[in-house]
C-alpha cells in the first residue's frame, strides 16, 4: 500500500513538473542593429534597481524590460546617450548608475571596500599580536587526534 502511494506520488510530480516549464516568446530583435548596439551600451551603465547587482542588459525584472524599452525609445526620439542617462539620473538617483560618479554622498559606495579589508587587516594583526604574546599554557592542548583514535578501535 504504501508503495502505490509512493509510486503514485513520483508519478503525479514527474508529470506535473513540465507544466512549470512553460517557454515565454522572445522578444524581436530591433529592425536596427546600430539602435538595438546603443540601448545595450547605455543599458550596460545602468543599474536594475530590483535586481541591484546586475545592469538592466542582463537583468530579466520587469522592470529592466520597461526601462529597456524606455531607453530604446529615448534613442528613437534622436537623444543622445548623455541625456538618456541624465534622464535616469534625474529620475532614479546615482544609484541607477552602475558606477557612480565620486562625490561626497557617493564616497562610501567607492571607498567602503577598501576600508572594510583594511579594518580586518588590522584586526588580524592585533589578534595574531596578542596571540603571539600570551604563555603556552593559555591554550588548550591538542586532545583530537587521541580522542579520534580510541573512538575508531
């Protein structure tokens, strides 16, 4: 009995798991080429702000498709690619951009890194310091390796 429930199971998920699988219609490529090469550069510097670690050329959020598309369009009206990414600027912030520009409000983004590994770095050598400086007996003798053999015989 409980074979056939189990049996019956397997069976019911291997037939439902190809219905999730349901392929979308991919998008039309642009008629132009040279259009469709710039909304991918300008979309290469831009941010998907649900996404936040890809741009919105890589992102597949809906919203990176709108601003996709609206960036496509921007271009079909004769803007530049500087006005393009102003205009994102001015709406979304310097965040939008995938590199900021190095201002003060922006400072941490560029130099934050750096300051966390050097802040580790320090704290490793203070460790390693005090580490270097207390008694032997301060730490606990190695009792693994007697423990693992007796427990194995």
């Amino acid at each position: 009995m409980l074979r056939r429930l189990a049996f019956s199971w397997a069976l019911a998920l291997t037939l439902a798991v190809p219905l999730g699988a349901v392929a979308g219609e991919a998008a039309p490529a642009a008629d132009d080429p040279v259009l469709e090469a710039r909304v991918l550069a300008i979309a290469g510097e831009l941010r998907c702000l649900v996404c936040q670690n890809q741009t919105i050329a890589d992102s597949h959020a809906d919203l990176a498709q709108d601003l996709r598309r609206q960036v496509r369009e921007m271009i079909q009206q004769g803007k530049s690619d500087r006005e393009v990414i102003d205009y994102m600027t001015a709406r979304y912030g310097d965040f939008v951009l995938y590199r900021p520009p190095l201002k003060a409000t922006t400072a941490l983004l560029w130099f934050g890194p750096a300051l966390l590994f050097a802040g580790g770095i320090v704290g490793l050598v203070i460790v390693l310091r005090r580490r270097s400086r207390m008694s032997a007996d301060r730490f606990d003798p190695d009792t693994d390796d007697e423990g693992d053999a007796g427990a194995r015989a």
